[in-house]
C-alpha cells in the first residue's frame, strides 16, 4: 500500500499513536498476568474435589480463550503502529477512502472505515 493523504494533523497522529501505545502496554501487562495464571495446576483426585476440578479446568479454557483474543488485538495494535510509521495509516482496506479521526480514536487499530466494516 502506498501512503496515504491523510487530513489526519500531526497532533491527531500524535493522539492516535498514544492511545495505541497505551493499548499495548495494557495488552502487554494482561497477557503476562494470564500466562502467569494459565500455568498448569495439580488436579489430582485425592487433593482437589471433583467440582473444583471442573471449575479449573472451565477458568483455565476461559484463560486461553481471553489470551488468545488479546494476542490477536495486540497484533491489530502492533500493525496499527507499523502503518503510522509506514504512513499507510488512515486509509480504509476496503474502498481505499480515508478513515475519519474520530473513528480512528474510537477503533485506533481498524482497518476500515464505518461503510466498509457495515458491509454497505
């Protein structure tokens, strides 16, 4: 994708790129909590009641599927930052239009703009 024309100002870009790093710090910070949690328990018969078991075996699928969710948004926030720098950001995948600033503070990781995510 080539650059873009963006009516976005510097300090609108500014704004953008602090929220996306402030997006990745917390997805960071989230993910090593989860990964910290996530480690495998001992749930042996004797030692851990039979609902117990149930109950951490649940969290531990409900852990993964909350890690792999956030994986995949710090990908999107990751990529996000890498087209600012590329100056490929702003620009909707889909109709090529560029996307209005303040979607891009609501959603800063779209690729879209609102049309394009609707599907009109």
């Amino acid at each position: 994708m080539t650059a873009v024309q963006t009516p976005l100002r510097a300090d609108q870009i500014a704004m953008v790129r602090s929220e996306l790093l402030r997006s990745l710090n917390k997805l960071e910070r989230s993910l090593k909590i989860s990964g910290e949690s996530a480690r495998p328990r001992d749930l042996e018969q004797d030692t851990v009641g039979r609902l117990s078991r149930i109950d951490a075996i649940q969290n531990a699928g409900l852990t993964a599927n909350l890690e792999e969710r956030e994986r995949q948004q710090l990908g999107q926030v990751v990529d996000a930052l890498r087209r600012i720098e590329d100056g490929t950001y702003g620009a909707c995948n889909g109709c090529g239009a560029v996307i209005p600033f303040e979607r891009l503070m609501v959603f800063p990781e779209t690729l879209a703009c609102a049309a394009c995510t609707r599907g009109s």
